[in-house]
C-alpha cells in the first residue's frame, strides 16, 4: 500500500471515530431533553441517558488524532511523490 492510500485511510477511520461518536452523544442528549420536556413527566426521568455520553466522548479523541496523523502523513506523502 503506498502513502496516500494509508494516510486516507487513516484519515476515514479518524473521521468516523470522532463523527459516530459525537453524533450518538448528541441524540442522547436531544433525547433526554426531549423526555425531560414532555409535559407530565417527572423532569429528571430522562436523564438516565446522559449516563452514555461519558463512554462515547472518549472514543472520539484517539479518532481525532489518528485523523490528525493521516493529514500529516498525506502531507509528507505529497512530498516524496512530487519528487
């Protein structure tokens, strides 16, 4: 496999690392809001959910450096295939 296609590669998994994650932790926190809201519920009934954001959130960081890492290798591939 030469640079580029490892680097974009890298660059995929980094995306989705960081894009599934946050976007689960968005629609658990719009859900328990939603809950919270409805009228006749307890207010704090829905907010059991939140109790997910604290593992996804974390999944997102090693995402956000590997996709990190694949810009930078794709940059230093860019220079070795110029020449």
């Amino acid at each position: 496999m030469n640079i580029a296609e490892g680097a974009r590669r890298m660059q995929t998994a980094g995306r989705w690392m960081v894009f599934i994650p946050l976007t689960l932790s968005l629609l658990f926190m719009g859900v328990s809001l939603v809950i919270a809201y409805l009228p006749g519920s307890d207010r704090f009934h829905g907010f059991g959910m939140l109790e997910v954001v604290p593992v996804l959130l974390p999944i997102a960081l090693p995402g956000a450096a590997l996709w990190l890492a694949g810009w930078i290798v794709e940059g230093f591939g860019k220079d070795q295939q110029d020449s």
